[in-house]
C-alpha cells in the first residue's frame, strides 16, 4: 500500500533554537548519567574480586583495582548448564508469551474501539451463577471437571431462559475495566491458586505453565495500551476500506496494525521485558527444567550474604539482549509513519 | 443489515452502527472473533485465583500429619487487620492530631465539599452519580484522615499509608519526569536516538536485581557514595535506621526503574500524533508553551490516563525494592502491602496473607474505579 510508506518524514515546522538546545542536552545528558551510572557499577562490579568489592568503593578499573574475569569465568564455565539453560528458558518463554499476548491483546483492544459491545446483567448473572455451582460442587467433594461441566451447564440454561429478558448491561469501557482489574490482585495471593491449577494441568516446571500464565496476566496491559493507540488511527482509512469491500479482518491486518506500529512495538518491548523479567510467578510454577534467569539471579544471595559479583555478571547478560532488540526496534517508534495516511 | 444489528450470540449482542454506516459488507461474527479469545484466556486464569483466595483469606490453614487443614474462621482475618493484634502494622498508630494535621485536614473537608457541591449544580447531575460521589468522598475522607493522624503526628504509619505514600509519589514523579523527557527526546536533536534507548534501560533490568543493584548502591561504607555519606557524617548513622531516609531509598529506586515505562508510552503516543495540527499552529503563531498545552497535551491525555492508571495499579504491588533494600525496616518503616501479605505468608499465616491481599485489592479497585469514573471517562470524551 503506498499511502504507509514511510518517506516523508519532514523535519517539524519548529525550529530549535540555540538555548533550548544547550537547555535540552544539559537535561538529557543529566538524566542519562543518573540512568547510565548504576549500570556502571554493575559493570565495573562484574570484574571485581570479592575483596575490591568489599574493601571500599573503587570507581576506575586499572586505578582503582584491577579488574579480572573470574566471575564471567565462574557464571558462564562453572556454572555452565546451570546458567544455559534458564537463559534458553527465559528467551523462549518471553518471546512466545509476548507474540501470544500481543497479538489476542490487540485483536481485542481493536474490537474495544470499533466496535460496540453490549452484554446484558442477565448473561453476567448467569455467569456468576455457573461459577457459584461449580466452586459449591468442588467445595463438596466434586471433582474439578463435574463440577466445571455443572457450571457451565447451569450457565447456558439460564442464558437462554432469564438472561434474555434482561436489556441493561455494560458496555466496552466497563469490558475493558474488566479486564484491567485481574492486574489488582497482588501475585503473593494469586500464586498458589496457579500452582494448583498447573498442577491439575500436570504443566507445572514446563514452559508451558509459564507461557500461559504470562499471557494472561500481560494480556490487560496489552488491550489498554492498545486501545489508546488505535484510537488514534483515522477511522476515515477504515470505512474507506470497508467502503471498497475489506472484510474486517484484512482491514485490521492490512490498514490498522501497520498505521499503529509505533504503539505496537512500545507494547511489545515492554511486555517482554515483563515477561523476561518476572519473578514470583516463575518461582512457583517452576524448578529445574523450566527455571528463568531472574530465579538465577535471586539465588546469588546465597548464606554468605549476596555474591554482588556473580549478581552483576547475570543482571548484564540478562539485559543484553533486551537491549539489543530495544535497539533493533526502536526506529519504529517513530515519527511520521501517519504522514500522508490521511492525505492519500 | 437489520439482521445484524439484533443479533445475538452467546448474549453478547454485537452492534456494529459504525461498520454499517460505512455501508461495510461485514462478517456477522468478527465482533466476537476479535475480543472472545482475550476474555476466554483472562475468565479462565482469574476466577478461580480470585475465588481461590477469597476462600483462603476466611480460612485459617494449619499443618497437620498427613497435610494441610482448612479451617472456616468467618472475618476473622479481616478483623485482625482492622482492630486486632495486627491492626498497628496494618494502618499504623496514630498520634494526637498536629495544628498543621488539623489545617491538612480541614482543607480536605472543604476540597471534598465544594466538590461535592459543584456537582450538586451541574446540569448532567443524577442520583447514581451523587451516590458514586459520595462513596468515593467517604472512602478519600478515610484515607486522608489515616494519612495525616499516622504520618503528620507523633504516631507512625502502618503499611496501608506507606504504600499509598509509595504509590502517590512515586506515580506523580515518574509521571514528571517521563513526560518532560518524552518531549525533550521528541525534539529533532542529534543523538535523540541514543537518549531513547538509554533512557529505556532501567526498566529492563529484573525488579529482584534493580533491589539488589540499589542496596549496592545506597551501601553507606561500600558503595559509590560513600564520600558523600562521609561528607555529610552519615557513615555511621546510615540511613536504614531513618524511616523515612529508608522510605526516600526506596522510592527513588522505583522511580529510577519505572520512570522510562511513562516515557516511552507517551513518546510513542506522541510520535502518532498527525503532524499537521502542530505545523498548522506554528504557521498561526503558536510559541511551543502553546502548542504543548493547546495542542500535545490534550491529545496525549488518554494515554497519559491510561499509563497512570497502569503504574497506580502496578505501583501498589510494590514488593521487591522494600523487601531486598530495607528488609521493610527499621521496624516495620518500609513495608509496602504486598510485603506485609509476604511476611505474614511466610510465617505460614496463609488466611492472614490472603486477607491482605485481599485488602489491597478493595483499595485498589476503589482508586481505580474512582480514577476511571471521575477522570478517565471524562478525558476519553474530550479527545
């Protein structure tokens, strides 16, 4: 489609002048540093012994200390597998999770803007009542699939005999609200049901267990961020295109998520850094085979108190490749992509 | 087309106005095809945690031979929290009320009051409305009275004002800062492009290790500071032992760590913004003060709304900055809610730590449904 290429990005009609550029720097270079110097201290801590690190700040490698490499030399020889393999779990995890979530995440954060959806208190109430008869069922001894099998069968008999007769009901921003409230529970209290449920799955130490769980609970995050983003496309292209016979799904493919890049790679980026990154969750639902490096990490406060050294090492090869895909995908958020969309 | 609009399906009835009045030949299931897999992943992976901790939190689990025992204990949980042995840890001790604890509060009175009555006015005005509004001014009236008897007087705060203190600021300085720095990377500068990478990075480091990397840092004998901590004579004196030295730590390793999560939400919603209402302007006349308040600023409210709403939500969660940092001390100084659910949960409390939870979850979902109603709503329809 020519009207998404990406060529005129036009510098903008602002012109900056020579004292808001000095301001701007001074403010950019003054954030960096306060960004870039705590990463300077993993750095230089990764290549101390645990002598230098505990006998008083040194700040210069080669001055101060002499840096040597023997907890790179311990974390990725020593250790060996046992840093491997969490870092073939967390890539694996992470990016499968975060493709899954972000591609059901838009779908439904595109439906929440375009379309309208109407779901009556009657469904809801029918719902809720299939939920109660399944908790009541295995509270009583049931096991698990009767009594989901008698909720269910509760649910579509009231929805097709009382919830019909009821008109009112929520909309898509109560919809939305929804979803987003599943983020308010704290992990502390959710853990342990997960466990069971995996457990019941028989899916717990696999990556499976893991890819679920993270899709679920980043799946809100995704639908808000979204929402916003797609809110901002002009709907002009949409009807346009529906006008010339697109069905609704080639709209979506083809108009909306190529004009809404920026905001899908910004959510993107940061559900996987999420997901790359989550601890409680992956404490729980996994122990040798399918273990995540932030697990990894954690263990280095060992009965000695914390191996900084070894803590560094692992931090640093955590993020590196989360900043090279930042790096790689980065460009993309960028200006000028809507350029021309309207016009054309 | 009139078989469309009525519908139904699974009681979900699908309108589509905007697609028929584009006069769209429409697939009659999209509607439902686009949002079913999103809910189906989130019903099935939240009812049962919920109802699941919801029975745990009326319960009290004990270790017997053989395995576990649950026990039905009603409220009990809840009534430890509220006025039992736990309720000091819980909402903390409050002291006698301070001239300035007085003016904070009667101030709030009035703020609530006249907000009340300027709603009272206003032409769109209804019953549930009002009812709404006085429940969230009951709810914000306790709270703030919690806040200034516990933390503006001799008394100290429990975990639930920590954690709002946690959340409010950490919140409003984030939100500052990613903005501001959003709007300075936005510029056409050289380099602009390694600031924004930068400027990202803190939040990709795991939150155990942004902990721990905080601890190093903020060490009073061993870490970078440590010639300022001798300039100022704190060597000895660190500043664990100051709650609120301690608190200030800890906050500002959140907002070290998530202040780029606002920055790049609102740097991307502003580079989607149509160039042409900016240039517009700027050929009419508008300086950059008028152009970001006229112009940039209204049209990145939603997702200035939506993220705040997120990092509220998250933001409330906050566990591992206090836990590896303080250890929640001294004393009980920096323990944020979820940590105080981690704490009792260890001592294998499991009743107790899910009635926590659970507490945070009524406060939550009361700041958020209040935030949602009164401003997001209204921000939304302005856009």
């Amino acid at each position: 489609m020519a009207i998404l290429s990406r060529g005129q990005r036009s510098v903008s009609a602002t012109t900056i002048s020579f004292p808001t550029m000095v301001v701007s720097y001074v403010a950019l270079f003054a954030w960096a540093f306060v960004v870039l110097f705590p990463l300077y201290w993993l750095a230089i801590t990764s290549l101390k012994t645990p002598l230098d690190v505990n006998s008083g700040p040194f700040y210069v490698p080669f001055r101060d200390f002499q840096p040597n490499l023997d907890s790179w030399h311990y974390i990725f020889v020593d250790l060996g597998e046992d840093t491997f393999r969490p870092y073939l779990n967390t890539v694996v995890v992470g990016l499968t999770s975060t493709t899954i979530t972000v591609f059901i995440g838009s779908m439904a954060a595109y439906a929440l803007v375009r379309m309208r959806y109407r779901v009556s208190f009657g469904a809801i109430a029918s719902f809720i009542s299939g939920v109660a008869i399944a908790a009541v069922a295995v509270v009583f001894g049931a096991p698990w699939p009767v009594g989901v099998a008698a909720g269910f069968a509760v649910f579509l008999l009231l929805l097709n005999t009382i919830a019909k007769r009821v008109k009112p009901g929520v909309g898509n921003d109560d919809i939305a609200f929804w979803m987003i409230s599943q983020r308010m529970l704290p992990p502390v209290a959710v853990v342990i049901p997960i466990y069971i449920f995996f457990q019941q799955l028989q899916l717990l130490d696999t990556w499976g267990a893991l890819i679920i769980a993270y899709v679920a609970s980043h799946l809100p995050i995704v639908v808000w961020l979204m929402r916003d983003y797609f809110q901002s496309v002009p709907i002009e292209l949409e009807e346009s295109a529906a006008i010339d016979g697109a069905s609704p799904y080639r709209i979506f493919r083809s108009i909306v998520l190529p004009l809404a890049v920026p905001g899908l790679v910004a959510t993107f980026l940061f559900v996987l850094v999420f997901a790359w990154n989550e601890y409680l969750i992956a404490l729980f639902l996994t122990s040798a085979n399918a273990q995540t490096l932030p697990l990894t990490v954690a263990a280095q406060n060992a009965t000695r108190g914390p191996q900084w050294w070894y803590m560094s090492v692992l931090i640093l090869i955590m993020i590196g490749p989360v900043i090279a895909m930042a790096i790689a995908l980065e460009r993309f958020i960028a200006r000028g992509l809507l350029v021309g969309a309207v016009k054309g | 087309m009139s078989g469309y609009a009525s519908a139904r399906e699974r009681g979900f009835r699908i309108a589509a106005s905007r697609w028929r009045s584009a006069g769209a030949r429409l697939d009659r299931f999209a509607g439902a095809v686009f949002i079913l897999p999103a809910v189906i992943v989130i019903l099935a992976f939240s009812i049962f945690p919920l109802l699941a901790s919801l029975y745990v939190s009326l319960a009290r689990l004990s270790f017997s031979e053989g395995g576990v025992q649950l026990k039905f204990v009603g409220f009990d949980n809840y009534a430890k929290l509220l006025v039992g042995i736990d309720h000091v840890h819980f909402l903390g001790l409050a002291g006698p009320l301070t001239p300035i604890g007085v003016a904070v509060l009667l101030a709030g009175a009035a703020l609530i009051a006249f907000w009340l009555y300027r709603y009272s006015r206003d032409h769109a005005r209804s019953v549930g409305g009002f009812a709404g509004r006085i429940v969230v001014a009951l709810g914000a009236g306790t709270l703030l009275w919690l806040v200034v008897t516990t933390v503006m007087s001799s008394g100290r705060p429990g975990t639930l004002v920590v954690t709002i203190v946690y959340v409010g600021v950490d919140v409003t300085v984030q939100y500052l800062l990613g903005l501001g720095l959003a709007l300075l990377v936005v510029q056409h500068l050289p380099g602009r492009r390694f600031f924004r990478v930068v400027f990202l990075l803190p939040m990709m480091i795991t939150p155990v290790g942004v902990a721990y990397l905080f601890r190093m840092l903020t060490d009073t004998s061993k870490g970078p500071l440590y010639p300022l901590w001798v300039r100022f004579g704190l060597t000895d004196v660190s500043w664990v032992t100051n709650p609120w030295g301690a608190r200030v730590a800890v906050m500002i390793g959140d907002v070290w760590q998530w202040t780029p999560f606002i920055f790049i939400v609102l740097l991307a919603a502003i580079e989607t913004l149509p160039h042409e209402l900016v240039e517009a302007a700027v050929v009419d006349g508008a300086n950059r003060w008028q152009v970001f308040w006229r112009i940039t600023f209204p049209l990145i409210l939603p997702a200035s709304s939506t993220v705040v709403l997120i990092r509220l939500i998250e933001g409330f969660k906050i566990v591992d900055l206090p836990n590896v940092l303080t250890n929640g001390g001294p004393g009980t100084a920096t323990e944020s809610l979820t940590l105080h659910a981690y704490t009792i949960w260890r001592a294998l409390d499991i009743g107790g730590s899910a009635a926590v939870a659970y507490m945070l979850l009524i406060v939550v979902t009361f700041v958020g449904v209040s935030y949602v109603n009164l401003f997001r709503r209204r921000v939304t329809a302005m856009a």
